[in-house]
C-alpha cells in the first residue's frame, strides 16, 4: 500500500468578484515508503500549492481543495484541524525554499529545533536540546554545541538549511515534502544539501516528495518524476526513462533547455517558445499547446487523456515526441 | 563583517610573540629555541581559535544597541534621558530644600509685583508662594517621569493586548477591534484626554494617568495589529504550522516578538509625547489639585502664566524642562528606530 496517495486533487483560488483560477487540476500521485518522487515543472505549474495543500496549510478563505490525499490510511483533507496539527511535524515534515526567512529570526536556533520536539515528542526542554544537538550534528552542522545559541542570521545559508532538515527530520517523519529546498543556495552548497538529503532519506527511510524545477536535481535524487504543465500532470515516468525517452514535447523540451557538457561549443541553448502565461484553459485543449512544436488539431479540442504508456508511465499528449528523436 | 574590537586584541600577541621567540633564539641554546617557538606557536593558535570562539554571535538587540552607540543624535537623547532619570531618582539628595516649605526670607520679600529673584541660597528664586523654586524643579521631575512612564506602560499593555487579539485572529474580531480604535484615533488626543478627565468624578494625579494611556491605546494597538498581520503571512509562520505547532505558540512565540520592535520603539517616542500630554492637562488645570505637589506643567501653567510679567523665569524654566526632556525621548526614539529597522542596516 502507498505511503502516500493523492487523488484527483484540486485547488481552485476563488476570489469575490474575480473569475475563479485553478491552480491544481486533478492531479493524481503516490508516494511509495523509502521512495523519492518529484514533482518538477517551471514557475506557477502548481508545484507549492499541491504541497501546501497536501499539508494543510493553504489559508481556510478563498480556495477550494477537493479530492483526496490519502496518508496511512486518513483522507488528510478531511482530518479536524486539530489533528491534522498533530501530524504535521510527526508524520509529513516539509522544508521550504528560503532558509533564511522560513526560521523565526528572534529565536535560538536551538531552541527552533527543539520546539518541534517538545511538541509532538513530549520532551521537556532539557532532553529536547541534548537531542537537537545530536540532530544538528547528523546533518552535518559543525560545532552544534555553539550553533545552538546562535541566530538565524548569524549562520551561512547551507547552515541555515542545514537547521531547517534537522528540524523537518526531529520526530523522524514518514514522509519529508522539500519545496525547492536547493533553491536559495549557490551551486556548490545546493550539492551538499542534495547529498545530505539522499544520504537522510537512505537511512531513515523516509520517503520523500521534491519540489524542484531543476532537472539536475530531479536526475540525482528521484526514483519516479511527475512533470506538471498548468496544474496538471503531463507526464510520469520513472527516472531513467524520462531522461532517456521524454515523450512529452514538454519534458523533452525541459530536458533539452538544459545546458550539456557535450554540446558544441557556440551552439545555441534550446528554448521553449513563449512563456507559462501563454497557456489555453485544459477544457479548450491542451494548456501547452500554443507553444509546442507538435502540436496537431486534436490539441484544440478538449483535454487529452491521461494515457499509460508501454514503459509503465502515463502521458498526456495526442502527439507524442516519437522515441527516435529522444534526447542525443 | 569584519569585527574591529577583535582586530587588535588578534594583532598584538602577534607582535610579543615574535619579539620573545627573537630573544630567545639569541641568547639560548638553538633546540631549545625552536621547542620553544613550537610551543608558542601552539599557544597562539589556541588564542587566536579562542578569539574567533569568543566573538560567537551577536544577539538582534545586542547588535541594534551596537548601532545605537555609534548614532550621535541617539548619544544626546540618551544623555538627556539618562540626566533626567538620574535626577528623578535622587530629587531628594540633590534638592537643597523642601519643595513645600515656605521660607520668612523669600516670603517677607513677596508682594503682587515682585517675587524674590535668584540668591546665593536660593538659585532659581522663589515660586509665588515663598518657596524654593530650584527644588520644585528638581521635584517635578519625579513627577514627570512617574506620569509619562506609567502613562506609556497601560498604554502600551493595553495597546498590546488589543493589537495582539487583533491581528492574531484576524477576521470580524480585528475588524471590531480596529473599528473601536479609529473611533479613538478619529479624535485629537488632547481633546479626548480632556474629555477622559472631566468625566472623572475628581481628578487625581491618577486621572491624568489613565486619560494619557488610553489616548496612546490605538496608536499601539495600530502598530502592532499591522506588523502582527504582516508576521501571519511570513514564511517562518508558515513553517512553523508545517511542524505542527500549536496555535498559542505560533502567535506568542513566533509572531508577537517579531512584531514587538515596532512597538517598543513607538513606546520610547510616546513616553515623550505622554510628557507633553500630562503637562498640557496640568497646565489647563486638569491635572492633581493638590498645589503642595510639585509638577512642570501645573508650574508652568498656573504660576507661570499669572505672574509673566513679574517673573517670566517662573514661566520658562518648566518650559524649558519640559521641551529638553520630550526632545530628549524624541531623539533616543528615533535612534532606536533607525538601529532596530533591518532596512537601515548598513
């Protein structure tokens, strides 16, 4: 049985007096234990929104979640909300993309990380600290003893982020939501951070969703990829396959936008045309279609179909990037 | 950010440890010399990673006071506090005389056109009434300071509280509670202070208290419902939801001492303009009735406006009192608030 399994889950931002948007589009996922997925597409895809709604942490005005995130068993979106506080920290621990603004700025770091611990593990302060020692240490925090008297801004952003796994990590949760955790840092730290995260998720077994638009990110960690276009799931593969054959003209031209060692030298970088703003309504058609090089008169009419594909994915698309012309 | 107060204490072992190691090498047997400087070596580095240990972090508010001493209009302001404070607290050491005590030598000279000027033991000379007008000075202080402060601290309690519930729920209850406060705000401070004392039944010197902390309530209520509502929405909110924390702890411990620096600076600036107020209500005879009781605006108000033409320095001693101690809050404010706002942050 799935760790995690998200069904048909939609968000729809409705305002008074404006058309309502849908950010999240029946997007369906699981999550296996011990298992790394992720959720990869550019800005305003719907990556952080199927997160936070996923946690429970999308404001109670002006939006509409529905479908179901099934967790060990418990549809989390109709949890109490008080139970659903009981389980986030313990059960789902998530790590954002700013380090720096997502730690409380007047408050020891140490004491951050025990605060989690004394919540949802009942220590009192005293063990807590011992412990949030220990798990500074774990992530690679040198000096921890010292570190956890400082403040946020006295440390280095890879340290920060550092301090934000090790509190996502106290109470040992099954499941570890990271939204764009490599973000905010410079390349060299970004690959520390991977790194940490792998080698935390081997041994703990936690499993892990990843929120990136970073394909370098997705090929090093991921066991399968979600790609999202518009809120919806375009394309779902397992790790090798999607970056050897990408079918949709999406994921393939995501993957050739990349910047390769090989390439000759001079030639220029493959882009995508237009912009995420240049999508159509998924009832009209396909969102990507005005900008994909495949595009065919099916694409204008209604949504295509979530297909499986013979290599055990799912695809989206009437005109698939055939697997001849994958990625040299 | 390099720490100039580490930078000497760093250079000058340096400099003793190279000039002994040279000693030694001269006069000592080579060996040992060399064992020596091993030594020393060891020893320094041991000092020097003491150092870099030692400097450890910097609190917010131990870096904001950093920044603090370095402003020269805050340094004044401060200076000024500081001498206030101080005289306040020993008015009774440093005042030469009993405030309410009735001198024959300043009375006898009393008539309608004439107080009695400065003397060698009465330096400000006498008040209307025959008394030691230095060391009325010198008590009105006391009173000055126990108003303005206790005036700022219900206020800012209260402010607080209602700012707090305000912008931690959020909803019909910040909206009820912001609509009361701009009924409050709606109308000019001194005119509602005024209207808060007349309605007491006598007015005390605790009236007036009361009438200058609810004046400043919306200010604070204001100031902190905003930054509250601005904290709710950061990110390190929402990551402490993502753990779970309870809601208590969010808005306590996460919100409110993020939403505090505003407030605490609005606070030092309002101590002066609570001065100003408790004065101006004294001065228009709304204050303490008891006349035995020494206090600058009453000073000024009473004392100094009937007798202007015989003695103005009645008038312009309070007067100027006053305007030092305001300006003096007024710049330790501000200072404040340039070192504690992130945005002037060099």
């Amino acid at each position: 049985m799935s760790l995690l399994d998200v069904r048909d889950l939609s968000v729809v931002f409705q305002r008074r007096g404006e058309r309502p948007f849908t950010a999240v589009d029946k997007v369906s996922f699981s999550v296996e234990p011990g298992q790394t997925v992720g959720l990869v597409g550019e800005s305003g895809c719907g990556k952080s929104v199927t997160s936070l709604a996923i946690m429970g942490l999308l404001p109670r005005r002006g939006n509409k979640v529905t479908g179901e995130v099934n967790f060990d068993g418990a549809d989390l979106l109709k949890l109490r909300p008080d139970d659903m506080r009981d389980r986030r920290g313990r059960d789902i621990g998530m790590i954002f993309q700013d380090p720096l603004s997502s730690l409380n700025p007047v408050v020891p770091i140490g004491v951050q990380v025990a605060e989690v611990l004394e919540r949802h593990r009942g220590m009192d302060r005293k063990v807590a600290m011992k412990e949030a020692r220990e798990l500074l240490d774990a992530v690679g925090i040198p000096d921890p003893m010292r570190r956890l008297k400082e403040y946020p801004h006295q440390i280095s952003g890879g340290m920060r982020q550092r301090a934000l796994i090790a509190i996502a990590l106290a109470c040992k949760p099954r499941l570890l939501i990271a939204d764009e955790p490599t973000t905010a840092l410079d390349v060299t730290i970004q690959a520390q951070i991977l790194t940490l995260l792998k080698q935390l998720v081997d041994e703990t077994g936690t499993a892990l969703i990843m929120i990136t638009h970073d394909l370098g990110v997705v090929a090093g960690l991921c066991d399968t990829v979600n790609v999202l276009y518009g809120g919806k799931v375009v394309e779902r593969a397992e790790r090798h396959e999607l970056f050897a054959r990408p079918r949709h003209p999406y994921t393939h031209g995501l993957l050739n936008s990349v910047p390769r060692l090989d390439s000759p030298r001079g030639e220029r970088l493959h882009a995508i045309r237009g912009s995420v703003a240049d999508n159509i309504p998924w009832v009209e058609g396909c969102a990507f279609a005005p900008r994909c090089d495949n595009v065919v008169d099916a694409c204008l009419e209604g949504t295509p179909p979530l297909e499986p594909t013979a290599t055990g994915g799912d695809l989206r698309c009437n005109n698939p990037v055939s697997e001849e012309v994958a990625v040299p | 950010m390099s720490d100039p107060i580490t930078r000497p204490t760093v250079g000058t072992p340096r400099e003793s440890v190279d000039s002994s190691a040279v000693e030694e090498k001269r006069e000592g047997t080579l060996p040992r010399g060399i064992d020596r400087l091993g030594e020393r070596k060891r020893a320094r580095l041991e000092q020097l990673a003491q150092a870099t240990a030692d400097k450890g972090g910097v609190s917010l508010l131990r870096d904001a006071f950093r920044r603090l001493r370095r402003n020269p209009t805050a340094i004044v302001g401060a200076s000024i506090v500081a001498l206030f404070v101080l005289v306040a607290i020993f008015a009774p050491l440093l005042a030469p005389h009993d405030p309410a005590q009735r001198f024959d030598e300043l009375t006898k000279n009393l008539t309608v056109d004439s107080i009695p000027g400065a003397s060698s033991e009465f330096p400000f000379g006498s008040d209307p009434l025959g008394r030691d007008f230095l060391s009325r000075m010198i008590h009105g202080s006391r009173q000055t300071l126990f108003v303005g402060v206790l005036a700022t601290l219900i206020g800012l309690a209260l402010g607080v509280l209602i700012g707090a519930i305000a912008g931690a729920f959020g909803g019909w209850v910040d909206n009820i509670l912001m609509r009361v406060t701009d009924v409050m705000l709606a109308l000019p401070a001194l005119l509602l202070a005024i209207s808060l004392v007349a309605m007491a039944s006598r007015s005390s010197q605790w009236t007036v208290i009361l009438a200058v902390a609810i004046v400043n309530v919306p200010i604070f209520a204001r100031l902190l419902r905003g930054s509250m509502l601005a904290q709710r929405e950061s990110d390190h909110v929402l990551a402490a939801r993502a753990l779970g924390v309870k809601q208590g702890s969010i808005v306590l411990r996460h919100m409110l001492p993020n939403a505090m620096t505003a407030v605490i600076v609005q606070a030092t600036l309002t101590l002066s303009t609570a001065i100003l107020e408790a004065a101006s209500l004294s001065f228009l005879g709304l204050g303490d009735p008891d006349i035995n009781r020494a206090e600058w605006g009453l000073m000024l108000g009473v004392d100094g406006q009937r007798y202007f033409e015989v003695r103005p320095e009645l008038a312009y001693y309070p007067a100027i009192a006053i305007i030092v101690v305001a300006l003096g809050f007024t710049l330790l404010g501000e200072g404040m608030r340039e070192a504690i706002d992130p945005k002037s942050r060099r």
